[in-house]
C-alpha cells in the first residue's frame, strides 16, 4: 500500500491554480482541533453578542481561523504568483485572492470529516 498524506485539486475560484492540502491523520486531527479550540475562545460568545463591536469580534476570529486551516493545511501551490512573486502560504493569506484562500481552508475543513465511503468501511 503507498499511502498519500495530500490530496491536489484544482482551484475552481482561480483557474490554473493547483494546490495540495493535508489529508487528516490522528496527530494532525490533535493538533487542529487544539489550535481551533485556542483561537476561537470567545466566537460563540461574540457572535451571539448584538453590539458592533460583538460582530467586529466575532469576524476577527473567523478570519483568525479561516487563516489558521490555510496554514495548517496547505502543503503547496501551484500556477500562483502574487505582484510578480511565486505565491507561499504567508503571501497567499497576506495579499493572495481572499476567494482562493477561502477554498482551501473549505478544502482542509473537507479532509477533517470522513466521507461517506470511508464511514461504511
């Protein structure tokens, strides 16, 4: 058996972007939820809080945590460069297509849940 611990797509939000995100293994599920769990002290709380500051809050962290999965998962990109420069994980999120970013932490968020196939195994 040869294992492939990522996983490479194509962007659908940036056409000719590839990108390879982690598949979930038991150390790396530790590590996520324990990073998730330390940002997002306080999101519930915000986002239920009906002052702008609440809400102002509650997208901080969001953001925080969307950023967090990018980081955490992203293994490479390809066909990216950002104002001339091949695109990384810090450009990526600093100055990179915030659609983009998004789609990669939908697509690590998408390897921390088992798919229909794999619960029936």
């Amino acid at each position: 058996m040869n294992y492939e611990s990522c996983v490479k797509r194509l962007s659908q939000a940036s056409p000719g972007v590839a990108f390879s995100v982690r598949k979930m293994s038991l150390a790396g599920r530790m590590e996520l939820v324990h990073r998730i769990r330390v940002e997002g002290v306080g999101l519930a709380f915000s986002e239920a809080g009906s002052e702008p500051k609440d809400k102002l809050t509650a997208a901080e962290i969001s953001s925080s945590i969307e950023s967090l999965y990018v980081r955490w998962g992203l293994v490479s990109i390809e066909g990216l460069e950002i104002d001339g420069v091949v695109a990384d994980v810090d450009r990526l999120i600093a100055t990179g297509p915030e659609a983009l970013c998004r789609e990669i932490a939908q697509a690590v968020r998408e390897q921390c849940f088992l798919s229909e196939e794999e619960r029936k195994n």
